[in-house]
C-alpha cells in the first residue's frame, strides 16, 4: 500500500465528517503523513441588495468566519490528542471547489470526506460534495459514510 506523505480531510463538523476524520487521523498516524484539517465556508447567498435586517452583510460574513474558528478550535482540542503533524485550515468558498485547490496547494496525496448519504430529491436539489470531489479528483479519494447510512 502506497505512504501518503499528506493527507486531506475536509471536516463540516458533522458526525459524517467525524467519522471521515477519525478515518484519516488513523491513517495518518500508521502512514506518519502530514493532515490538513480543512472546513469550507461556503459562500453565503449574497444578500446586498436586499433588507436584512439588523446586520450587515459583511458583518455576517465576519461572525460566519469567527463561529467556523471557534468550532475549529473546539473540534481540534477534542479530536486531535496526541498528534501534533498536522495543520487547520478554513477557507471560504465552493466547498468541492476548494477541496480539491486546497488539496492540489498543499501538496496532498489522498482526500479523505464523509459523506451523508442523500437520495432521492435531496440529492437532485443540493447535489453531493462528494459527488463532485470524487468526479473531478486527480487524487484518491476515500468517502467514509457513517454505519447508520449504510
């Protein structure tokens, strides 16, 4: 089996992206690989043009980045002891977009995401992120779906 020297994992901080975590954390402690914890700020709508009351756009922008830092902060105390080669990374952006530039930027030689498993209509309407890193990867791509989903 190939050493992956980096790998990616793209974290929402659902208990999909947990579990994917979880994943690539062990693999990266028997590979000795570098993890880049990565969690996309997907872009808002743009609401300037609209009234929304009581906040401005760029201030919603700014308490969207502080909130995506705190539960980083939060979600690396919690998942990460023991383990110190690795880094955080919030960007913002498509999240399949920036998967996949972030992942190429940092040199990975594996992504690792959780998927939820949608179907039907839900599937049709938002797509799957997975879907499309899978599709558009030039890397491996490990998709880990929780038990439940199975």
């Amino acid at each position: 089996m190939k050493n992956f020297a980096t790998i990616l994992v793209a974290v929402d901080f659902s208990d999909s992206s947990d579990n994917a975590f979880q994943m690539a954390l062990s693999m990266a402690e028997k590979f000795g690989s570098h993890l880049v914890v990565l969690h996309v700020i997907n872009e808002p709508i743009d609401l300037r043009g609209f009234y929304v009351p009581h906040i401005s756009y760029e201030k919603l922008e700014e308490e969207i980045a502080e909130g995506a830092e705190k539960m980083m902060e939060s979600f690396s105390r919690q998942h990460i002891v023991g383990f110190s080669d690795y880094e955080t990374m919030i960007v913002p952006g498509l999240p399949h977009e920036q998967i996949l530039q972030q992942a190429e930027d940092k040199g990975a030689e594996l992504i690792v995401m959780g998927t939820h498993g949608r179907s039907g209509l839900d599937h049709v309407l938002f797509g799957s992120t997975a879907e499309k890193v899978v599709r558009k990867s030039k890397l491996p791509v490990l998709t880990v779906r929780l038990e439940e989903d199975a």
